[in-house]
C-alpha cells in the first residue's frame, strides 16, 4: 500500500526535482564518462516512486519530465511520458513487492536508465527523428546504463533520507516490529 | 475503500499518460512559433539566470569531477597522441625522403640535359706553352694529377670554352683547344636552342663550325653558340650546360643542313690563365665520364674531315635535344 501524497511530501518532491534538474543540466551533464554523461533524473523518479508510491511516482515523473523537456527544450511531453510510466512501474513495485533488499535501488535505477533510454531513442524514431540505429547509440545505452546503475545506491541513499522525514509511518514496518516484540504476533491471539 | 484507491490510481496515470501524449502531439505538430514553442522560450527566459546562478555556484564541483575524468581520458588521450605523433613522424621521414629523391631527380634532369658549374671543381692553371702547329691546336698547362686534373676534363677561361685536357703529368697537362680536330663540342644556339656538334674549321684556327644543324632552324649572324652538357661520342668532353664557345659569323645553306661558322669568344692565341673542371669523385660529373668512356669511339680519322659518330647522336648521352 502506497503513501498517500502530502502537502509536505509534495514540496520535498518538487524541491527533489528542481535540484536534480539543476544539477543535471550544470554538472552532470558536462562530465562525460567513456563518452557517456550520467543521468540523474530517472533514477530520482523511480527512488520517489520506489518510497512514495505509484501515484506520487506518476506525478512526480510527469512533473520531472516536463521540468527536464523545459529547460533543455527538448521536445514537450516525451520525457514526461517516459518518467510517468517509469514512476508509475516503480511505485507500483513497492506496492505489490515491497522489495526491502539492498541491492533493490540498484536493479530498479539500472531498470529505470534502460527504460528512459531506449523508451526515448524509440519514441525518437517513431517521431521521424533522423537518428539512424547504429552500434554507437547502443554502445551509448548500454553504457549509460551502467553507469546509471553504479550511482544508483548513492542517489537512492539522497532521496530516502530528503523523503523519509516528511512520509508517514509504514503500517507495515510497525507490524514487523510489533512481531519480533510481542503484541500483534499471532501466537498472542491466539 | 481498496477499489476506490484503485480506479483513482489507474484514473491519474490515465490522465498523466494523456497529457503528455496531448503536449507531444501538439508540440510536434506546431510551428516553431506555435504556443507550446512560446511558452518553453519563456520558461528558459526565467530559468536562465537561474541557472547560471546555479552553473556558476556549481562550477567547481563539475571542475572537481572533470578533473577526474580529464584524468581518466589523459591516459588514453596519450596514447592516442603518441600513435599521432609516429604517424605524423614516419610522414615527415617520408616527405623528407621524397624530397630528396626529388632533388637528386632533378640534380639528374640537369645532368641529362646538361652539367652545371656547380657539378665540378675548378682548377686554376697558368699555360706555360703552346703549340705552333695548325693541325695540332694544344696548350700545356701547370697543373696535373697532383691537383686532380684528369683526361678529358674540359677547360674553360672567363671568356668561354677553351677545349679538353688530353694529356696528363702529375705537375702539367696538355690541353687541345676547341680549334684543335681531336675536339668536338656538343652544343647549341643559345636563342633558339637548336642542338648541332661544333668542329674546328680545317685550316683556319679561328674560326669553328657547327654541323647538322637542320635546314629549318633558325639561326642568324649574331647569335651565340653555347654548350649543351651533352656528349655524342667516346673522348668528347663533359662541359658543363651554358658555357659560351662563340658567335655565329656566317650562315650558308648547304641542303639538307645549314652550314654556319662561329668565331670562338676565348682568346685561343692569347691564353694565360685557364681553369680545368675536374670532377670529384662519386660526383655526377665523374659518375657520368664513366658511363661516357663505354661509349663507341667518335669515327675522324683525318682533320678537316671530322664527322661526329652519328649526327642523331647514336651514343648520345641523354641529350638535351637530339641531333648533333
């Protein structure tokens, strides 16, 4: 069961996706690794979904895309599109699976920079864009991708600990607690 | 209560998933003046100092982090330099190299068609005596194989050609004169550049010809007669190109071929001081009085009746014009 979104989730969010944008366009952006820049944004998306929810990952994906299409003047719309399906997916991951392993940020971030990557270069080309398919643009993604992938538990770490403060309690967890301590065990019911 | 949060999930991903498809349609299907295309310029308009606010503020850590992946690239980038800096070296050998080949070529064309000055090294001597003869034009000179004068060597004075060195002695050396029957100079009219062998004209020491010259060249009274840095035959002599032997005094048509008569420039009754071209050895000069002592032997046996071996110059060693 997801979070439902708050006032002061929502400001932690919108904050989260200014910062991430601004970061991205001023820095990241510029630091080219094996020819390939990391990108920030999907990741943050999917982590917002991941702690959040499904409904808060779609519009926070939905809002971060549309900040990214804004200042890059990027096409209106697509990455806003790609970012809603990612938030949405990862939200919903949470909500189904509750996937508390370590080495979850690191699948969903690298999940989440395959699926911004390709979903963008075939909505591309489903556009008309003249970017002819070729081994470089693989080479691009797939290294993209990894990359995404090693800052990932870093990136999740950030966003968790800026959202954690503002979202409620998890039932759940207390119920957790409350059976390693007594009280809502069912042996205690019964 | 589950249902409900369901259909309001399902509703707003709808919704979302809408509207991008609607700003995507719409802003591709626009004007680059169209709305959406305004309101973008107009966010980047409020954005921008903003950003370079953050830019600016944030240069330092993208400095830091591209400090590391200039430090990354550096590695490959030296390497890449390096294999730039051979291939670039291994160029500069080579167009050094063709460069000299092309010199040498062309050290070669002149050679062909004619030796230079510079292709020798020149021996002051001071003639000590001559000889009375008419048929016989020589002069001895004081220098000999001690100072490098070899047969056939061609000897020169400020004027022009004086003739050939046919015998040598370690201190001396006989020279015979251009006037002399054992020399035939390969040569040419310097205005016309028309190629012909130039002969003593029997019995009058001052005067020489030039024979084979075809009927159609052109020659007038007046022109000079310079060497051509070719020879026709075994024992002629290696002058250098451009060395004047006389002017043309007289023009007589004589079919197929013109007769014409040249007044040497030297003073060939009056010499004091000649310089003998000896050539290095390893030289071109010497290089190519190799190959000309293999050529037949030229075919005058009296004097006043010299011929030259053929007039197309059949052992020509690669004339400037053919003919002789």
């Amino acid at each position: 069961m997801g979070a439902q979104p708050s006032g002061a989730v929502a400001a932690r969010v919108a904050a989260l996706a200014v910062v991430a944008v601004f970061l991205q366009t001023g820095v990241v952006s510029e630091v080219p690794i094996f020819g390939v820049a990391i990108d920030l944004t999907p990741l943050v998306v999917a982590f917002v979904g991941l702690e959040c929810g499904s409904l808060a990952g779609a519009v926070a994906g939905f809002a971060i895309g549309l900040l990214v299409d804004l200042t890059l003047v990027q096409t209106l719309g697509l990455t806003s599109l790609i970012f809603t399906l990612i938030g949405y997916g990862a939200g919903r991951l949470r909500e189904l699976r509750d996937p508390r392993a370590a080495l979850t940020p690191l699948l969903v971030g690298g999940a989440a920079a395959a699926l911004s990557m390709v979903g963008y270069s075939v909505m591309e080309i489903a556009l008309g864009v003249d970017a002819p398919v070729s081994f470089e643009l693989l080479r691009q993604i797939v290294v993209g991708v990894v990359l995404d992938t090693i800052v990932a538990l870093p990136v999740w770490a950030l966003v968790h600990r800026w959202l954690r403060p503002s979202l409620p309690e998890d039932p759940r967890r207390r119920r957790r607690r409350a059976y390693t301590t007594g009280g809502l065990s069912p042996l205690s019911k019964a | 209560m589950h249902d409900k949060t369901v259909r309001r999930r399902r509703a707003v991903l709808v919704a979302l998933v809408a509207l991008s498809l609607i700003l995507l349609t719409a802003y591709f299907g626009e004007s680059p003046n169209g709305r959406l295309h305004d309101v973008q310029r107009g966010f980047l308009t409020v954005v921008s100092p903003i950003q370079e606010g953050a830019n600016a503020a944030l240069k330092p850590v993208r400095n830091l982090f591209g400090w590391f992946g200039n430090a990354i690239h550096a590695k490959h980038q030296l390497a890449e330099v390096r294999r730039q800096n051979a291939r670039l070296r291994a160029q500069l050998l080579q167009h050094t190299n063709d460069e000299l080949a092309y010199k040498q070529l062309l050290r070669l064309q002149h050679l062909d068609g004619g030796l230079h000055l510079a292709d020798y090294r020149p021996v002051n001597a001071e003639v000590f005596s001559q000889s009375a003869n008419l048929w016989y034009q020589t002069v001895n000179i004081n220098q000999g194989s001690s100072a490098g004068v070899q047969v056939d060597d061609p000897v020169i004075d400020d004027e022009g050609v004086v003739g050939k060195v046919t015998a040598v002695a370690s201190d001396g050396a006989q020279v015979s004169l251009i006037t002399d029957s054992a020399v035939a100079v390969a040569a040419m009219i310097n205005e016309t550049r028309a190629p012909g062998m130039v002969y003593p004209k029997v019995g009058d020491p001052n005067t020489l010809v030039i024979k084979y010259l075809p009927a159609n060249t052109s020659v007038v009274v007046g022109n000079y007669v310079v060497t051509s840095g070719t020879i026709s035959a075994k024992g002629a002599s290696l002058f250098p190109r451009g060395i004047p032997i006389g002017q043309v005094s007289y023009v007589g048509e004589e079919a197929p071929y013109k007769s014409v008569e040249i007044h040497p420039l030297a003073n060939l009754r009056g010499l004091e001081t000649v310089q003998v071209l000896t050539a290095v050895e390893g030289s071109a000069p010497a290089r190519l009085a190799k190959v000309a002592a293999e050529l037949p032997t030229q075919q005058s046996s009296e004097p006043g009746s010299t011929e030259a071996g053929s007039a197309g110059g059949g052992g020509q060693l690669a004339s400037a014009g053919g003919g002789g």
